[in-house]
DNA sequence: GAGGAGTGATTGTCAGATAATCTTACCGAT
DNA sequence: ATCGGTAAGATTATCTGACAATCACTCCTC
C-alpha cells in the first residue's frame, strides 16, 4: 500500500524545475539541463519531464529551441493573459463588481499621474494625441480601440507595471459585456476623456477623480441585463 | 523554404481544443473527447494531443481524471497567481512600485469597506478579532503571517474579487523583500490597524485613507537596499 | 433488491526510434 | 591566413506501441 502520490507526477516535476531555476538563481535566458539529463536526475522517463517542460513553457516559465535546448523564459504577460482572458466566458464575475475594480485602478492612479505630467509634458501631448484621434474617427470599431487604448495609456502614465497588468487583466474580462456598451454615450465620452486630461493638466487631481468615477460607472446602467448569480 | 509551421504542433492542438470548447458551448464540468478521439480527428498522434492537453490543464482550463476522461476545467485563480508568481524572482519590479500598487489597491476599497461594514457587523468583528490576535502574538513569524491575513481581509471586506486577486498577485511579488522588512515597526503597526479599523468603523473614510497610506508607505524606507536596474 | 466482482474505457507512464533543427568544428578554396 | 560551406554532434519534436492504474458501469450472486 502507498500513499501514492495525491500529486501527479508532472505536478512534481513542473515544481522541482522550478525549484532547480530558483534555487541556482538562473536569470531569463540561462539554459537547463536537457530533457535527457532531467529525466535521468529526477529517476523517471524523458517524456514526464517532456509534459512538464511544455506546461512550463506555455506559462512562458521556460523557452526551448529545438536543437537548443531548454532556457528559463522572459516574462510574458501577454500569454498568462490571453490564456486567462479565454475563461472570461466561463467565470460569472458581477459586472458590478468589475466596474468598481475598474474605478480604484484608474482613480487610484490619478494623483500619480498628474504627478508625472507636471514633470513630463510628453505625457500629455500623447493623450491629447489619443483624443484628436477619437473625434477624428467615426466608426464604432475604432472608437472602441480608441477607448481601450485611452484608458490604457492612463494606466501606462502612471508608471506603475504592475497596476498596467491588472488593467489588462480587468479588460479581458471586460470584452465579455462589450457589445452591451456601444450603444452608450459616445461623444459624451470623448468630452469626458478631454475634461479628464484638462484637469489633471492643471493638476486637480480631486476634480479629475470625481470625472473619472462618474465617466466609469456611467457604464453601470447599461450593462447587466441581468446577472445570474445562483 | 519553408514559412511553415512557425507555431508549434501543440500549440495549434490547444489552440483547436480551446476553440472546441467555445463553439460546443461546453461548460466547466462538461466533458471533451477522449485522447484518442482528438488524436484521431486533429490527424496527429495521441502524444502531441497529450502535451497540449497537459498545458491545458496546468492552466486549469481543462481537467482529466484517471479512468474518467477529459472534463473543461472551473476557473482557478489560485493556480495562475502560483505560477505568475514564480516570476517574481526573475522579473525586477521596482520595489517603490510595488509599494505605490498596494496603496492604490488599499486605499481603493476602504469607500466599499466602510459601506460594507455599515451593512455588515460581521465583518468589523471579523478584523477586529485580528487585531486581538495581534496583540496576542509574541513570534516574529506569527506576526508576519497575521499581518499578510489582515490587508489580506481589507481587501475582501470590500467584497470585489478581483481587487483581492489583485492583492494576492502582489503580495506574491512582496514575498521577495519579505525579510528586510521585519525589523520595522511592530507595535507601530498593531496600532495602525488598530486605528484603521476604528476609523472605518466610525465611517471616517477619508482619515482612514491617509492612516493606511502613511502605514504602507513606512516601509518605503526600510525596504529597498538597492535596486540593480539595467 | 442489494452488494460485490468483473469488464471495458480512459488516462498515466514507459521504452525506443526517427525526423527536424541548431551549434560547433573542421576542411577546403581563395 | 581568412572566409565560407559542409559535416558531425547534440537536442528537441514527434511518432509508434505497449503496459499499468484508475474509474464507471454492468452483471452476477446471494
């Protein structure tokens, strides 16, 4: 009788690769040991390590080069979120409660933002050039892009990656309803967006907060037909 | 010269499973084709089929079952952020971001905490009890965890799921400096807590805004040795 | 009718082999 | 001597076939 192992066994050898990566402090780029030499430290067949090994390099954790070798990936957020974004239509999220998270992101970076306008004037130029664009176009298509892009570029102003990546997760999530919201106040956005860069040009950052919110949940009406929450 | 096959075979097979899963209509729980079944009708060998499904799976987007088969996988956040964070040691995030992130996350919600609270005396016993464990607590180790449990709470109080995602990536990235942050302020920081609460309780959103921002912003001082940026 | 053994289906793991691709070193021509 | 191409080695990519482990279901027995 065992006690077997609960774990499969990739599970174990995806963890034991990564403990081998943290524990020799190998940096993006460095090589690992073949397949070969992993199956033969580890005491199992090359194609349990072969099952780790693709996992890992669909989370972007490792690269391998035919020919090559395996070599510790770059970080790649782009994948993690594409992958992630394919289970918006299968997670019930309350609409309700994106839209909220959206308002703390976007009005949490606003005093940042402001912050880096005052001492960078490219900053500014760049979301006024996103707005000359938004009353250039006409097609609901690209006013969407446009939109995505401006609240986007309002995260990046911020200089802060990490809130950047939740924006871009929050979005996937967000493409879910976004049919229901292109019917909703379309100029009234792009003034709203102008009056948003006006003031924190001048550096109001409680005005700008207040726009924002209202700009943001203004969204909230017309978006849950229902939610079917059990 | 060929432009052919750029994509490798398994990810053209997640890909096919992936977009199986979206024009059947299939829900978590619902079952795929067998191995063998997706072998056959993709016109590769079974192996390929069961590296992109292992991928799959490390995802959490599929499950399979020994004797069972293959069933689409329930949404696991818990999962991503575990290996997300596993980049946390090789990516270098600046640590004041980090810092400037949770205040944005934290201060974020305290609006929703305090509605919440109104609604809900559940939950001011709920931190509060914390807070007495703190108190309670003599081991460096102990008061560490409870300080992890109790932003953690914050975050969930407000009741937004994808804000307390949020934190639990971050605090993944925190992990990192987790050692020099332990000689700050210990007492100092009970009675921090102690007083956010207090604050948030009595519906003083606006001082429980800046008691936590100057309580998170402490550790700015004692964190970064130094960071090596390229 | 209920419970247990057996059977089939399906995934889990292994071994071995061939193809494709990349690196490196060697060798020849200029 | 230098440059270029080619061949050999290394490594991953993929396939074939097989057997073990596990689970669901049926059927048989009591």
């Amino acid at each position: 009788m065992k006690i077997v192992p609960r774990t499969k066994m990739r599970d174990q050898v995806a963890q034991q690769i990564k403990e081998y990566i943290l524990t020799n402090q190998l940096a993006p780029g460095d090589r690992l040991p073949t397949e070969s030499q992993l199956a033969e430290s580890f005491g199992i067949s090359r194609l349990s390590v072969r099952e780790a090994t693709k996992a890992l390099e669909f989370l972007g954790i490792v690269e391998s080069k035919t020919g090559v070798g395996l070599t510790v990936g770059r970080i790649d957020m782009d994948r993690i979120v594409e992958h992630l974004g394919f289970h918006s239509g299968l997670m019930d999220v309350d609409p309700e409660q994106l839209i909220d998270s959206r308002v703390i992101l976007e009005t949490g970076v606003l005093p940042y933002v402001a912050q880096r306008i005052a001492n960078d004037p490219m900053i500014e130029s760049g979301l006024r050039e996103l707005i000359d664009r938004f009353r250039a176009t006409r097609e609901l298509k690209t006013w969407i892009a446009l939109d995505i892009e401006f609240h986007r570029s309002l995260l990046e102003a911020s200089g802060l990656q990490p809130i950047v990546a939740f924006g871009d997760l929050l979005h996937v999530f967000f493409r879910r309803f976004r049919d229901s919201v292109k019917q909703g106040g379309w100029k009234q956005g792009i003034e709203s967006h102008a009056r948003l860069v006006d003031l924190l040009a001048a550096g109001n950052v409680a005005k700008a907060t207040i726009e924002l919110r209202n700009h943001i949940e203004s969204h909230k009406e017309r978006m849950p037909p229902r939610s079917r929450r059990s």
